[in-house]
C-alpha cells in the first residue's frame, strides 16, 4: 500500500539517532465494533538534539499529538501512516491519542464475532509491521523498549498480553479495565493483545526459574474439543529440553496459548502469550499427519522466546535465522523429547520437500536474502527462510559437532539477551566453539542460491559387482555453484521382501564429479540411495535398477526415513520431466497402499492429484483423473478399518470423484445409505463430500443452505463460502469473483474459502472467462489491499489450472508490460507462471514413448 513501507536505510538512520524506553499504551475497546481508542506515551532520548524523525501509526483518526508539552496539529504531522517529528530534545515524552480500525485480515488487531453465540474475539497480529495498527510505535526490531498496557474492556472478557494478567479493575457498568506490568525490553512485532470470550485451562509448567502460570485458550464454542492437557504437555516436554539444551532458563514470567479464529499463518511466538490457528482445535478427526504437525508448531514458538524474543535479529535480512533455528530445534526437541519420534523423517518429506520447490522458483534467493525494504520481507515467508534454512543448519550441527554448535548459541543468548544481533554475531560464537572457520560455509551454504542434484554414476561387471561408483553433482544454470556435501550412501538388497541395508558409508562429495571407491567390489544393490540418513540438502536421482526396484517394491524399506527420501527422489523426477507422469501416477497408488507414515500418505495423495489435474498430457487427462479417483476409491476400500490411512483416503476420494458411479457413492456416504466398516462421517467430512457433489452439480444451494443449517459455526460457514464458490455455473463464479476482487467486504478466512471453491478442478471452461480480468486487475488489488489480502488474492485466482501456453503467453505479455510493478507482485506472478512452465515439461514428458499421444 502507498505510504506502507519502511526501508532498511531508513530504519538504520532512526536507530542511529532514537534510544527508546518505554511504551505507556491505553486501549478501550469498549468504543465501537469498528474502531477503538489507542493512547500512546512514548519516551525515548535522540543522539542529535533538533534532528527530525517520524512515529509509525496507522489510524482513520488521530486527535491529538503532543511532543514534549507541545501540542502538534494532527492534520499537518500525521499523513495516514507516519506521523512527523522535528525539533527533537535530548530526551522527549511523546503522547498521541488515535481511533484506530480492528481489522478483519488477520493483521492488526483483528475482530471476530462467533456465529454460534455471538460473542465477540480480539487478536494481535504485529509480525512483520503490523504493531502500527494497534498504537504509536517505532516500528522496527531493533529498537526495543518496554510496553506496559492498559485495556479497557467488557468485564465478561479474558485479557492476555505479554505480562501476566491482572486482576480487573470495575471502571464502569459491565466495563473493566486490566493494568498490565511492563514488559522486558522487547520488539513491538513480538508484543501482544488477546481480548474476549475466550476460554480458558489453566495450569502451570516447571521452569528452572519456578513454577510459571501456563493457560490454553480458544472461542467457548469450541471449547468442548480442546485438548489442553496435551497441549501443556508438549508444552512441559519442550521446556524441560529447551532449557537443558540452551543452558538458560525461559525468560519471562508465564506462558500462555491462545488458539484464534481467523488465523493468517500457523502461530506466533508473541512473548509469552503465543497465538495459534484455530484449526488446530480439532473438532473432528485429522490425520495423524496433522497432530505431529500441531506438536511441531507449539515447539516451534517454544524455541522463540529464545531465539527471537529474547535475542531479536537487527533487520529483516536475518528473518531466514529466526526461522530455521526455531524449525531445526523444534523437530530437535519432537525426536528426543516426544512421542515424535520420527520427527526427522516428517521434516524430510515436508518442509525439504517445500525448500527443494522453492529454491527451483525463478525467484530464488539465498538464504540470507537481501530485504531492502518492508514489501520484500512480506513476500520472504517462503521455504528458503524456513526449510532450507533449518536444512542448512542441520548440515551445519553435524559439521562442526553438537555440542560445539549449542555451546556457542548459550554464548550467543548469554551475551545479547534482550538485544538485537546479526548473523555475523551468531557466527562468531559458532566459530569460537567449534574452532572451524565458516567464512566459506556462509559463502557457499547462506550467500549463493539454488539446489545441487546429485547422480549415481554405476557400472557393474558380468559378476554383478560394483566395478565403478562415482556421484556427478549438478546445478542449474542461473545458480551454477556446486557445494561440498557429506552425504550418506546405502546398498539395500531384497530379502525375504524386504529391503535391508547392507552397507553404508559416508563420503565428501565435492566437485562436479566424486569418486565412491569404498564401494567398489560390492555386489550391486537392489536399490542404491545417495543421501541416506538425509544428511545433505539436495535433491537426487536414482540408478535404473534402483527405480525398478522402487516400482514394486518401494513399501520393503522398513524404515520411514530411506523411504521418505526414495518418494522423494521420484517426485523430483517426475516434477523434472525425467519421469513421466503417468508412471509417477502408477507408482503412487500403488506405494501409497502400504505405506504407514501419515505425512508422507497425505504427501503422495496431494502429489498424485497434482499428476493427474496438470501434468498429464491433456489429451489423457479425463483417463487419468479416472484411474486416481479409481484407485482411491480403492484404497479406500482395502483400508484398515478406523485407521489413519483409510481417513486419508476416503478425503482423496471425495476430491478424485469424477464419474457418476463414484458420485454415487461419495452421495450415499453423504446421506448415509452406505456405510464403510470403521469410516465415521463426523462434520468437517460430510462437508468435503457435499463440496465434491456441490462442484460435480449433483446437488445445489439447498443442500449447501442445509448443511450450514446443521453446521452454523465459522467453519460451516467456511465450508458453505467454499461450496457455493465451487458451482460448475458461470454465475456462481462471477459472484465469487465480485466478493473477493471487486468488494474489499470479506473477512480473510472467507476470503481464503472463496478462492479456493472459485478455483476447482475440473471447471476450466468456467474458469478461462477470467483469465483477462485477473490480469487487469492485479495492480488495482496489490496498491489498495493490506498484504495478506494482496497475496491471497494474487496467488489464489492465478488460473494455474488452465496451465497451457496460451495462459503462458498471456502471463508473460503481463511481465512485460508491468515492468514498474511493484517487485513483490512481479515476484508472486514469476513464481505462479513458473509451475505452468513446469506443467507444460511435464506433459511433454507424458506424451514421450505415447503410441496415441
């Protein structure tokens, strides 16, 4: 938005002239349902006396601004988003007193009405610049102060922030106010407001600093299916091991979780008062997958309050190093300290899985990326920051040692506690610890971008033995580095119809070409797996034999981890055009049947509808959309009773759901006419059923009208907006079109819900009307929506599905045509036109060898 961003020189400039103090901030809330009263003091001291500087706020109204005693006219120093600061003293008090806007994107202060019982919800969403919305503020990481809140609310409500809460005060009829104790020296983006009718378990977690106060909170509705004494224990688990691996107690004074609606990412690591997606209040049964994946998230914001909120990056540029620390240790603390166990082989199969997609967009960047400015940091939430990353600091641990590794980050947090670092301060330490020099590994790993890909180089001899084995790493040509890796190479052999390891070495791959002379003389596998054990970051192809052996045989490997890398491998194959699509397709429902790990199960159902809508040769594309809703139908059918699998399958086959005797039964699972021993059809699937019957045009508004009826929460209505969104009608998808790009009315979860049933499978013709208006559009949103709506709205109505060249062409025309637009939005259309590039190899690849192609 114009007027929205903050540069990384300007915000240089104000940390070298500010020091801020403290923050005195009053909140009532009890003003109107659209805006509320923020009072901010703010004291700090200036460097240079009579310089000028400027105050983030962004606010309808602003009434009052007072400097130093001074009263400052509020239409002359206050442009919407900045307020103007000249004749600074040495040391200044700062009142400014503004109606602010509650939001309904997920940003801000976002406000929420529960449609079961009307109750109101509040929420705080700061990260990244976001504090603005809600008060006064200096809004950059770097320049920290204490916060000290008072809101005036509705007595009925829960208030939570950073400190502890207060009693409340009566201030008037049914009106109370909560006084909360200021802060320790934090960034505004880490600091927090939760207000309403929240419920709440109480408890509490052993700390090395005492016993501290711990609550879980969520909507009353929702209050029956909260699992709170699973939550406090991951909770407990995580703190008795981040603590003993940090060699620092947890730095503040309680802990609370607050799961709220309308959530734009998975959580956030507010200081002591963490806020969390709702979804992860299950209300009906999820796959295993998504329980680990919850487990993983209250680790993640856990590992925060360390690295993050008591030692805060300086800019956005090390935003990547908040994020992989905390990803890498909180699948650490899942494998050693939970019943998570296979942690490691989750974060193969899906936060690798997410880099390796990632670092192979246009728009790839290295690790430490270059965030010149707000708008570039918004759009850098990717898989480089967050997957890759932790990758990267994974090779990183077992390169210098484990324990030299976390006895330089207790170094790290003993001597910035409460301050702001960069990377060159994290390395300092590491090197200290480990006597390593990683000058080149920063080069080589944080400073370059791209992903290596690494192949086996066989020969055999007539007795069936090793002669040769050499590794060839490439690299693509717009990021030609190839990197040193130690990598983990196993030889299993078919046994007994399993797959056993037989040998195993390390080697230090370097260089275009390695040679593996440990290996010669072996007799030549079954399958032969670069990588095993996932040490490096890369991706990896497999021999012929190897493949082969996979095809029929890839549920022999006993362990999850080899067998997660070998989905992986061919994946990237069959995503590369080195596999061709219908193979992939072959070879995922038949792996997928035997296969026990939730993750890489809900993995390979989502890769297989991806197969079959985009890259399949169009001319065999209704034949493969047959053979996936066939074949999951299936396994649907084959699945263990009750178990997670036969979950997992029956939701692929209410999407794959084509021909009309498979809506046919995903009808009769609906209305319950047929039932499948040990499949309960609990709420969130009899609306996934009734949305493939509402998008195949079996059944219309009524039904939908119907369900919600049954279902009138803020899910059901979810749902419904999805549904409706998702009618194979030229007028359905023009209404949906008006809510989400001509209205700006939609809160962001309907927004999101919109956009997903407007883009349904199946529906091209429908679709194609809107490929122009898109375009035209695209700018208009990006300069008048908050961010998060911009990138939903740009990234969720791209026509991907259409993925043809004439929605290349057209893509392109667009590239050319707005080369002034704003880089964010150039970035997000790069990264949409390039998974129709991708698609278009694929079904390329798909009609090789094709008599009828």
């Amino acid at each position: 938005m114009p007027g929205m961003n903050l540069t990384r020189d300007e915000a240089a400039a104000r940390a070298r002239l500010l020091d801020v103090a403290s923050y005195d901030i009053e909140l009532d809330l009890t003003v109107s349902d659209r805006v509320f009263r923020s009072r901010t003091t703010a004291r700090f001291t200036c460097t240079e006396p009579g310089a000028a500087t400027f105050i983030d706020l962004v606010a309808p109204a602003v009434s009052s601004v007072t400097l130093n005693g001074a009263e400052l006219d509020p239409a002359t120093v206050f442009d919407g988003t900045r307020i103007a600061l000249e004749g600074l003293a040495a040391d200044n008090e700062l009142v400014v007193v503004a109606d602010c806007a509650y939001m309904n994107t997920g940003e801000g202060l976002h406000r929420f009405v529960d449609p079961v019982d009307g109750e109101v919800y509040l929420y705080s969403q700061f990260e990244v610049a976001d504090s603005r919305r809600v008060f006064a503020v200096f809004e950059q990481p770097d320049l920290k102060a204490a916060y000290a809140f008072t809101v005036t609310a509705p007595a009925h409500w829960e208030v939570v922030s950073v400190s502890p809460t207060p009693e409340p005060e009566p201030v008037a009829e049914g009106v109370a106010a909560w006084r909360f104790a200021p802060t320790a020296r934090l960034s505004s983006y880490v600091t927090a407001i939760v207000a309403g009718a929240y419920s709440a378990v109480r408890g509490e977690i052993a700390s090395r600093k005492g016993t501290l106060p711990a609550a879980v909170f969520c909507r009353r509705s929702l209050a029956e299916h909260l699992d709170a004494d699973v939550i406090l224990e991951l909770t407990q688990q995580g703190f008795t091991f981040f603590e003993e691996l940090f060699d620092r107690e947890y730095p503040f004074d309680k802990y609370d979780q607050l799961f709220v609606p309308e959530f734009n990412a998975g959580a956030m690591e507010n200081a002591g008062c963490v806020t969390i997606l709702e979804d992860y209040v299950f209300r009906s049964r999820v796959p295993e997958a998504a329980v680990e994946r919850r487990a993983v998230t209250v680790l993640h914001e856990l590992a925060h309050m360390w690295f993050g909120d008591l030692v805060t990056m300086r800019w956005w540029d090390d935003l990547w190093l908040n994020e992989s620390f905390a990803e890498y240790v909180s699948h650490l603390a899942a494998a050693e300290a939970t019943k998570y166990t296979e942690a490691w082989t989750t974060f193969a199969n899906t936060e690798k899985t997410w880099a390796y997609r990632q670092d192979q967009l246009p728009s790839t960047h290295p690790i430490v990326a270059d965030i010149k400015d707000l708008e570039d940091v918004e759009v850098n939430f990717d898989g480089i920051t967050y997957g890759k990353g932790a990758a990267v600091l994974k090779q990183l641990v077992s390169w210098v040692g484990h324990e030299e590794f976390f006895a330089g980050i207790r170094t790290y947090f003993a001597k910035h506690a409460y301050a702001n670092t960069t990377l060159a301060d994290l390395l300092v330490e590491l090197e200290a610890s480990s006597g390593r020099d990683l000058a080149a590994w920063s080069q080589l790993w944080l400073e370059t971008a791209g992903i290596n890909t690494l192949r086996p180089v066989l020969e055999s001899g007539d007795d069936g033995r090793i002669t040769s084995l050499a590794v060839r790493q490439e690299a693509p040509a717009d990021w030609p580095t190839l990197r040193t890796h130690r990598l983990g190479i196993g030889l299993y052999d078919l046994a007994g119809g399993s797959l056993i390891r037989r040998r195993y070495v390390e080697v230090d791959v370097d260089g275009e070409q390695t040679a593996v002379p440990e290996l010669v003389g072996e007799a030549r596998p079954d399958l032969l797996l670069l990588n095993d054990d996932d040490l490096a970051y890369t991706k990896i192809r497999l021999d012929e034999r190897s493949l082969a052996t996979l095809v029929g045989q890839l549920s022999a490997i006993s362990e999850s981890l080899p067998r997660a890398l070998c989905w992986a491998a061919a994946w990237d194959m069959c995503r590369d055009a080195e596999m061709r699509p219908r193979a992939y397709l072959d070879l995922g429902l038949a792996g997928v049947r035997t296969e026990s790990d939730s993750s890489m199960v809900r993995s390979v159902l989502r890769q297989l509808e991806t197969v079959a809508r985009l890259y399949v040769d169009p001319a065999h594309r209704e034949t493969a959309a047959a053979v996936l809703a066939e074949g999951t139908e299936r396994l649907l059918r084959g699945a263990a009773p009750g178990s997670d699998a036969q979950l997992q399958f029956a939701r692929a086959f209410a999407t794959a759901a084509r021909a009309t005797p498979q809506l046919d039964v995903v009808r009769a699972l609906y209305d319950g006419t047929e039932q499948i021993d040990g499949l309960v059809i609990d709420t969130d699937l009899r609306w996934e059923l009734l949305h493939r019957l509402v998008s195949a045009g079996a059944v219309g508004e009524e039904a939908i009208d119907a369900e919600l009826a049954r279902d009138n929460t803020a899910t059901g209505q979810r749902h419904a907006a999805a549904a409706r969104a998702s009618r194979p009608t030229a007028e359905a998808k023009a209404r949906a079109w008006a809510a989400v790009v001509d209205s700006d009315d939609l809160p962001n979860a309907l927004q999101s819900a919109t956009i997903g049933g407007f883009a349904t499978p199946g529906q091209e013709d429908l679709l194609r009307p809107f490929v122009e208006p898109y375009f035209d559009a695209l700018e208009q949103v990006w300069a008048t929506r908050t961010n998060e709506t911009a990138q939903n709205i740009v990234l969720g109505l791209y026509p991907t599905l259409l993925a043809d060249e004439e929605l290349l062409a057209r893509t392109d025309a667009w590239l050319d045509k707005a080369a002034s637009a704003p880089p964010a939005l150039r970035r997000l259309v790069l990264e949409s036109r390039d998974g129709v590039a991708r698609a278009l190899r694929a079904q390329a690849r798909d009609r090789q060898d094709d008599p009828t192609g």
